[in-house]
C-alpha cells in the first residue's frame, strides 16, 4: 500500500469521524429543542369560606401543539358509594360498597378527539377515555355497576370532565388551555401532566402541579370537625347558647 492511497484511507476515516460527530451534536440539539414544557398559572390556590370556584391557565411547548393531551387529576380518596331505596316514600341506604381509591377531580383536556391520534391502547394505559375511566375492568358485576354510578356522579357534580377541543394554539410549538375549579372541589394537591402523541404513539409527557389549601381558620375548623366530631358539636352548641345569652341581654338592657 503506497502512500497515497494511506493518505486517502486516513481522509476518509478523519471524514466519517466528524461526520459522526456531527451527526450527534445535532442530534443532541434536537432533543433539547424538542423538550416538552408545562405549566400552570397558580402554584397555590387557597380555599376560603367565600371561595365559589376559580378559573386557572396552564400552558406549555412542544415540538409541535398537535397530538396534545394535558390531564388534571386532583388527589386520590377512597370512595364508599350508598345504595338507596324508595320505602313509604323515603329514600334510605340499604346497602353500602367500598370501590377503592380514586381522583376527587379529573379533566382530560386534548387538541382533538382523542381517538383520532391516540391509539386505544395507549388510551387504556394511560386513562384517557373519560368513558371509560374505571382503572380496573372488575369481574364483580355488582361492585362495577357502583363504580359506574360513580364516575356518572362525578360527571353530574362537574368533578371530572372532558374536551375534545380545549387547547389552544397559541404558536405552532406553543399551546394553552383554562379549566374551571368549582367549589366542591377537595384540597391537597392537583398533577397537571401533557402528552405528546404522534402516530397513535406517546412520544413525549412532562408534568407539574398546584395546590389547594385551606385558610389557616378554615383549616382548624375542618380538622377538627372531622377529627374530632363530638368536640366540635359541643364548641358549636356552646357558641351558639354564648351568642343568643349576650344577644338577649344586649336587647333587655336596651329597652
């Protein structure tokens, strides 16, 4: 092997060197482009006495605002629902049904409908059908027919919620969305995740969250309502013979 074609061999090697680097600093330069960006417009929301629901923004990026799917679901509860029975013509629980735990609050919120870019079983995986939201199928006929009068209940109180056409463009990498916090909403802590699909496939998420909290009063007075329920019914009666004694006397000594 002359020296020329050495000298060939060695270009050529040297070429495809920085070709593959290239090649990957670029590539390393797309993902970091191509990061996906979600946030809300409140990091806490307290709820006081005068609270009567709140609306909230939550915006983003992506490579692109198509495919966008962005769910809220508010903190997990265990749920025990009552059957009720019409008897003399009163309605009384005759039976009781515990079903798990659950999100107090659910929106799923997308670009479009989310059959037409999701696949049904990233749907399944990922809880996105708000028709199909029970995250087990149960063999127990019985107790699914409570978790489906659950979720219909859940609908009827505007707790959990669903938009084929929520999201805004606002760029072309760029999207929004408002949603509605009604006031029967529970406190603790709400997770705002988006997704990205792309062939019927998940090719992105990212997430974050807010908070619901209480006043610090409110806050005592539901504790203690809830933890200790024969204390908190003895203050109240004692505050309400305290409040009707000082009104009847403010009233005698006025005449």
């Amino acid at each position: 092997m002359n020296i020329s074609t050495l000298m060939k061999l060695y270009i050529f090697v040297l070429m495809l060197l920085l070709t593959l680097e290239y090649s990957a600093y670029a590539h390393s330069l797309t993902n970091e482009t191509d990061d996906m960006f979600v946030s809300v417009s409140v990091d806490e929301i307290v709820k006081t006495q005068h609270f009567h629901g709140e609306s909230i923004t939550i915006s983003g990026s992506a490579l692109t605002n198509h495919g966008i799917v962005i769910v809220i679901q508010g903190p997990l509860l265990k749920y025990r629902i009552w059957k009720k029975k019409e008897k003399y013509g009163i309605w009384i629980k005759t039976a009781a049904q515990d079903i798990g735990a659950f999100p107090s609050f659910l929106q799923i919120i997308s670009s479009a409908d989310i059959a037409n870019f999701v696949s049904s079983d990233e749907r399944e995986q990922l809880h996105l059908d708000i028709n199909k939201l029970a995250y087990i199928k149960l063999s127990d006929e019985k107790k699914q027919e409570y978790i489906d009068n659950f979720y219909l209940m859940q609908i009827q109180n505007g707790l959990y919620a669903s938009n084929s056409k929520g999201i805004e463009a606002v760029h072309k990498k760029i999207f929004k969305t408002k949603i509605f916090l009604p006031e029967n909403i529970r406190v603790g802590e709400y997770k705002v995740t988006a997704y990205r699909f792309s062939n019927g496939k998940l090719v992105q998420s990212t997430s974050t969250q807010f908070f619901l909290s209480q006043g610090p009063l409110n806050r005592e007075i539901y504790r203690t309502s809830t933890e200790k329920p024969l204390y908190y019914c003895s203050i109240a009666v004692l505050f309400a013979l305290t409040a009707g004694s000082l009104a009847g006397y403010i009233f005698r000594n006025s005449r």
